[in-house]
C-alpha cells in the first residue's frame, strides 16, 4: 500500500463565517476538501489533524469549527488523531481566525489512479458541487458585498435563500458515492475542481499530447453562479477560471466504461470528451 497525503485550508469563505456568526460548517468544509484532494489518486482516508490560529481565542467559536472538523471526519471514516490551537495576540483582527487540515490516506499500489492511461476519446464524468465548496471566495465576496453592496441575511430571489447560507453551502465530499468504484479500476483518473476551475484543475491529470473540450450545456449552472456573473460582469472564460460552475469532480473512464460509470453515479452526467492538443476548449 502507498501513502497519500495532502494539506490545505478553506480560504476567504472564513470571511463569511465571521459575518454570519456561523463557524460549525467550515471544519467539515476544510475535511471534505482534503479528502477529495486524495481520492483523485484513488486514496481513501486513514487520519486527519487540524490547526486552528487565532488572535483570542472565544472556547464556543473554536468548539463550533472543531465540532463541524469532527463531523466530517466522522461522516468520511477518518480518525481525527490531533492537531494545535494556536493563540497569536495582535496577529489576527478580532473574532477572526484561520484553520487548516492535513489528511493521510491509503492506496493499493496496483489501485493508484494516476490518470497515465487517459487517451484521446475517453469520456469526461462531472459530479455536481454543492455550491463554491471553498474556492473564488475573495472575488463572490467583492461582487455580492461591496459592488452589489448585500449584506450577508440579504434575501436574494434568484437564489431563494440569503447570501450568507448560499455562500456557506457546505464543500461535498465525494469519497461515498466514488468508493464503490474505486475497485473495479474503471475510473482513469479525477480532478477535484477548486480553485482555477475546471480550465485549471482538469489539464492536471491528463498526460502529454491530451486535452479536453467541455460541453457548458451538459449540466444546469447553479443559481450562485449566473448571479455572480450577471452582478459582477464576469466573462464567461473567467468565470471557468475562477469557480466550479456546479461541478465539483470529473471522471475520466474509457468511451466502452461510460454507461457502467453513470449508472453507478445517479446524479453524474457526460460533460466532455478527452482530444488530442493541450488545455481545455468550451
């Protein structure tokens, strides 16, 4: 078996908490970000450790992120084994903090998804996120706030519900509906889509001479997202640079596997094919 690990945060979506008051989703956030970035090699979660800084520390604030850090581990079969709380005055503004996460998991060798045998005709799988999941905070934050000037309990029509709720839409997990198919060597390889979008994330794992061409219209964009657009006057292009755009992990399986995938998948859909060249074309 080989080790697989990685580290990361939940970025400017912590701004939102800290306007909401809400700090119990971000700790599950920040698990299920880790855990999709080591399932795209086929790895499945042994342990996680958290680190939460902060200027002052407020005990409810850090039990509500540790609660939500705990949950998701739960609900993802990790052990959360430790981690450190670290107390900086005058580092941080006051009620604001940062948190972030490291996992280590566990793949077969013969199982390491790895995206080598990815040819030009294999299928592209899209999974829908949930929302932002935890990337393009800092400029959804810049259009929603300051250019449309809403406040985080603004309802908004479009998106039938406030901004804070639909901004703090929790990061999906994607390991419980993937792992069954981890082991039937069907999936080719996967990219999590966080930040640089699909045009940045996909090209990752497709070897030399491969690039991709995904069709928009495969998938519904979620509500989120064409506000983001219309409000802020963001071009196309730069909107698939910067957010998901309602997918939030694609497959890659052979054209003669695809049927077995999305039926394994109940709410996957083609998006794309692979092609030869470079990059990703819309």
């Amino acid at each position: 078996p080989v080790l697989v690990s990685s580290a990361d945060g939940v970025g400017t979506k912590l701004k939102v908490a800290f306007m909401t008051g809400r700090h119990d989703t971000v700790g599950a956030d920040l698990v299920n970000h880790c855990v999709n970035d080591i399932l795209v090699q086929g790895a499945e979660p042994l342990f996680f450790l958290d680190y939460l800084a902060t200027g002052r520390l407020s005990p409810a604030v850090a039990e509500a992120v540790v609660a939500g850090v705990a949950r998701g581990c739960r609900e993802n079969g990790c052990a959360l084994i430790g981690g450190e709380t670290a107390e900086m005055p005058g580092f941080y503004a006051d009620g604001e903090y940062d948190i972030a996460g490291f996992i280590v998991g566990i793949v077969e060798r013969e199982r390491i998804v790895d995206g080598r045998s990815i040819v030009p005709g294999d299928v592209l799988i899209g999974l829908p996120s949930a929302g932002l999941h935890t990337n393009g905070y800092s400029l959804a934050r810049r259009i929603l706030f300051d250019v449309c000037g809403l406040r985080a309990d603004s309802e908004v029509p479009e998106l039938g519900t406030t901004v804070g709720d639909a901004l703090l839409a929790p990061h999906r997990s994607y390991l419980p509906v993937i792992r069954p198919l981890l082991a039937g060597g069907l999936i080719k390889g996967m990219a999590h889509i966080t930040g640089g979008g699909i045009t940045e994330n996909l090209p990752r794992v497709l070897p030399g001479g491969c690039g991709a061409v995904v069709d928009p219209r495969a998938w519904v964009v979620p509500s989120i997202f064409r506000v983001l657009q219309e409000r802020g006057g963001i071009a196309t292009d730069e909107m698939f640079r910067t957010f998901n755009m309602g997918i939030g992990m694609i497959l890659i399986c052979a054209r003669e596997s695809r049927d077995d995938v999305v039926r394994a998948l109940p709410d996957a859909r083609v998006i794309g094919t692979v092609v030869r060249g470079v990059g990703v074309a819309y």
